[in-house]
C-alpha cells in the first residue's frame, strides 16, 4: 500500500505527525509512506524510520497557486493508493484530487466535498488532542484508536551529531541545559527572558554548560539571556538561535541534559528526542497539544484568562507569563535532573 501524507506547517505539527505514521505502519506494515511538505521539514521526515521519503512542496503556507498544485498532482498520478491530509484547508485537498489518488481522507474542513471521497466529521470532544485527530485518520470510521497512544521518537545518527559539534566547536564537558526561549506563534507564549536567565545562571552555578536554540528571530532573545548574566557565567551560555539549520539543532539538543522551553516547536523536538523537559505554558494549554515524553513536567500559572490562544495579550499585562517566576521551573527541574538548586527571589 502507498500513502501519500499531505503534512502540516508547523514543526510542533509535524513531528506529533509521526504517531500517525506509527498506526498506518502497525496495521500496514508493508506499506509505504510519503510525506508531501515544506522543504524545512525535511530533517524532522528523515529521523523519522516510518517515513520512506520526504516529498518537498514548494508553496509557502497560505499560497493557492492553483496550477503549481495540479502540475504536482498530475506529476503523482498512479504514484499512491491513499491520500491522509493533515490541513484542513480547501487548499491542501487540491494537489491529491488532481493526483487522482483513488481514496482520500481527511476531516471534513473547508468545504471540501468532492475533493476527499473519504471525508470525516470530526468530534472534538471524542478527539481531544491533535495526536488523537491524526491518528483516527489511520483507521475507519468510528474506530477506537488503540492505547497506549505511541509517542513521537526521533533517532539521531552519532556522525551527525559529531560533525555539528564539532562545526559550533562545542563540549559536552560538562551536562547541557538547552533553553528555547523563542515561539513563532508570538509574545502570548513567551516565558521572559530575565526568567530564563535566573534559570542559567543557577544550572551554571551548579556547573552546567547553556546552550539557547531558535531561529533568527530568536536570536536576539538569547543575547539577551547571555547579557543578564555576569562577566564569568555568561561565557558559559552558547547562542545558538539562528546559526544552526534545523538538522543542527535536532541533533545537538540530542546531546542536553535537560530542556527548558516554552509552548513551541523545539518542545516537541525535544519530546521527541526524549530529554528531561520543562515546558512553559502561558496563553496556550497543554491539554491540546502537550510534549509526548516520560520525563516531562508542565508549568502553567492557570490565571482565569488563561488559556486565551491568543497571540497578543487582550490585557496588555501577559501575566500568565510573566507572574510565573523561575521558583516553579527550578523546583520542576529539580525533580528531573539530579543536582537541586538554590534559589531566592
């Protein structure tokens, strides 16, 4: 059987993708599975053993383009059997019709009748997490979705993790405590940056090493984290927001000890990576689209406002953030890794 998975925008979304992968592998094992999406995506799809090949689309996210879509589709015919859309958009249903993929599926969406010839009324209540509404697309119909519910799992190969060390000149001379500091989603789900700070100087302190991930728009949030410490310790704290590429980053927050991070994509790296992970929560919930790990704990305030899921905070104060001082985090990482620290406020 051939799959073709038209994937989500997100890297948050794409790496819970893979429990989907994981139910079509136990009830097909013989099938094979394609992974239509962004080109960034593609270190995420190769540390993925599921995935057969990534399938890069060269439309950025919200881009109709309708004949860029049907020259792809046409240039898939006869390629698969099956077609599971991870977007609900109307757009996302274009390229497998024009594929003339024989069965389609995913939920019902935006008016996409004729499109997906297996189309499904989603039941939030019944499908609470989005791993939940990925996998149902892997069964039919009313299926019950087998627990327990497998869990994201990234593998990492030693000579790549070796080659980024060595290219960032880093040591693991001493345990790692990676931050991730940054959130594409904007401000509603960013822990402050002088609370992340008080959180490496500690771990430094106690003789670890930092090192801060994210993208270029994150870059300048882990200088900030850099700069509040004093000459001595922030010497200790490598910025790397900005400078790896993804693979990079996959593969040296492989190498931490612990992860701090917010309600972003590289929590769910990290999940996948299995590192002991605190993650911060703020305007979002963990109860949609929670870090998939064992050794994980969540630190939320839960102020009445909160979750809002909005990106700028309607009040202006970003209080579900910025009242959740670094105790709470400490105390959680203290349960995690096995040096407790000290801590005044």
């Amino acid at each position: 059987m051939r799959i073709l998975i038209v994937g989500p925008s997100w890297v948050g979304d794409m790496v819970m993708a893979q429990t989907l992968f994981h139910c079509l592998k136990q009830r097909h094992p013989e099938c094979s599975i394609d992974v239509l999406a962004p080109e960034w995506s593609r270190p995420i799809l190769e540390r993925m053993p599921e995935v057969r090949q990534a399938l890069s689309f060269p439309l950025g996210h919200g881009v109709l383009d309708i004949a860029t879509r049907r020259k792809i589709g046409r240039s898939l015919k006869g390629q698969y059997d099956q077609a599971i859309l991870l977007p609900n958009s109307l757009k996302s249903a274009l390229l497998p019709f024009f594929a003339g993929i024989p069965k389609r599926t995913g939920w019902k969406g935006e008016l996409r009748y004729g499109l997906l010839n297996d189309i499904r009324p989603l039941d939030k209540q019944r499908y609470p997490l989005m791993i939940e509404r990925f996998m149902a697309l892997a069964y039919e119909k009313g299926a019950e979705l087998p627990q327990p519910y497998p869990r994201p799992a990234l593998r990492i190969e030693p000579a790549s993790r070796a080659a980024a060390l060595a290219k960032f000149g880093l040591s693991l001379d001493r345990p790692v405590l990676a931050l991730c500091p940054g959130a594409e989603f904007g401000e509603a789900k960013r822990w402050p940056a002088e609370h992340y700070a008080k959180v490496a100087e500690l771990k430094i302190r106690a003789g670890w090493q930092v090192w801060v991930f994210g993208s270029q728009n994150d870059r300048a949030v882990g200088e900030d984290i850099r700069m509040r410490l004093i000459p001595g310790l922030r010497e200790e704290v490598s910025n790397l927001a900005g400078t790896t590429s993804l693979a990079e980053a996959i593969d040296l927050m492989s190498c931490a000890g612990a992860v701090v991070s917010n309600d972003s994509g590289l929590m769910h790296v990290a999940a996948a990576l299995n590192r002991p992970l605190v993650a911060v929560y703020g305007s979002t919930s963990p109860q949609f689209t929670p870090p998939l790990a064992e050794q994980v704990e969540i630190v939320r305030l839960g102020l009445d406002c909160s979750p809002c899921f909005d990106r700028t905070c309607r009040f202006g104060h970003y209080n579900c953030l910025r009242e959740l001082k670094p105790r709470p985090v400490v105390e959680a990482l203290d349960r995690l890794v096995s040096d407790p620290l000290e801590i005044s406020e």
